[in-house]
C-alpha cells in the first residue's frame, strides 16, 4: 500500500517539473499585474488597501475607524471587504460597501 502512495506522490511530482519550465512565460502577464495594483476595488485585500496613504484614509473616514487596529486585522487583513462584510455583524452594510466603492475609484 505504502508503495502505491509513493509511485503516486512521484508521479506527482515528475508532472509539475515540466510544468514549470512553462511558469516563466504566464511570468510576463504578472508583470502586467503591478500596473492594474494600483485600482481598488471591494476585492481588494484589505492589507492592499491599508498599504496606500489615500486608500487607507477612505476606508478610515467611510468605517469610522483604523481598520489596521481592530484586534483581530490579522485575521481578517487578507481578505477583501467583501469577504469580510458578511462576517462584520451588520456593520459594514451594502450602503457601506457602496460608498468605499465609490470613493476607492475616486481616488484610482
């Protein structure tokens, strides 16, 4: 039995090995992704969004608070706002949500 699992694992990684000689041209189109960085969006990771000063003040004016010093941030810092929404207890509401949209895109 152990010797299945082994010729399954190796076979396993014998695929990804020729697998990644290709990774470096999907490479290029990640270069691409820098430039789209600086768009936030309610998908954002939270983190993302705290990182940039103006960002940042958006989400401090429009939650009320620094969202960097909620107790549990490192819980939550890589998810996006919509992610985190529905686990806010009602206080980050659609209308919310709305409104960091629209002032994230005031400041893309």
């Amino acid at each position: 039995m152990m010797s299945l699992i082994a010729i399954a694992l190796l076979a396993g990684q014998t695929a990804p090995a020729p697998a990644a000689a290709p990774a470096p041209a999907p490479a290029a189109p990640a270069a691409a992704a820098p430039a789209a960085a600086g768009k936030f969006t309610l998908d954002t990771p939270i983190e993302t969004i705290e990182a940039d000063a103006k960002a940042k003040e958006v989400l401090t004016a429009d939650l009320g608070m620094d969202v960097a010093q909620h107790p549990a941030y490192d819980s939550f810092k890589s998810m996006s706002l919509n992610q985190v929404a529905p686990m806010s207890g009602g206080k980050i509401t659609d209308d919310v949500l709305k409104k960091i949209a629209t002032d994230l895109a005031a400041i893309n």
